[in-house]
C-alpha cells in the first residue's frame, strides 16, 4: 500500500508535499497531527474512521471520499469535505492547502465537535 501511494503522489505531482509515515506511536501521531496542515484519507473502505476523530481533535482538516465510515467521522462542511470522486477529493484538498482562512475555519470547529 506504501508503494502504491507514493506512485500515485508522484504521478500527480505532489511527491514533494506527501509523506508516508507508516506506524508510528501515539506521541510521534499526535506530533505529526499537530505539524499538519490537512490530513488526507484516500480509503474507499473503511470500518471506522478513527484517524478522521483523531485529526479534529488535534484541530486539523479533513479530506476523505464520501464512504460509510468517514461521513460519520467528518461533519461535511464543518470539520472537513468529503469528496464523491478523484477529482472532488483533488479539489477539496486543494481548498486546504490554497485557502488559509478556509482551512482556519475548519481547523477551529473540529476539536468542538462532539463524537
């Protein structure tokens, strides 16, 4: 999976900007989550989305494709965007990483969610 998404970074483009962490310990999650400027899920299965209550509460947007588990976890519109294709989930990160007061505004509501 590693493979296949660094790949995919650099067919688009953005290899400078993507890092692959792999497993990390929860002090070494909470810093990278804390450094973040978006986080970014591109799964289109998931059982649960705790990585997307994990980035709010740390006060960071979200980007996800629009699957079950992740239009629990991402209020849509407040906490982060949810995207129904490739290139919805390109534009929407792209909000994030262009638009600073856009991505304040999501940054503030998503440690006042309630789970």
């Amino acid at each position: 999976m590693v493979a296949v998404t660094k790949t995919q970074g650099r067919r688009g483009g953005a290899q400078d900007h993507i890092t692959v962490h792999g497993f990390v310990d929860d002090q070494r999650k909470a810093e990278i989550l804390d450094r973040a400027v978006v986080f970014a899920t591109c799964s289109t299965h998931e059982g649960w989305e705790l990585s997307g209550v994990e980035t709010n509460d740390h006060g960071r947007p979200a980007v996800a494709y629009g699957v079950p588990a992740p239009r629990v976890a991402i209020h849509y519109d407040k906490t982060g965007l949810l995207a129904a294709d490739d290139e919805a989930f390109r534009r929407a990160s792209s909000v994030f990483l262009e638009d600073t007061q856009a991505r304040y505004r999501y940054s503030e509501a998503a440690p006042k969610m309630v789970w």
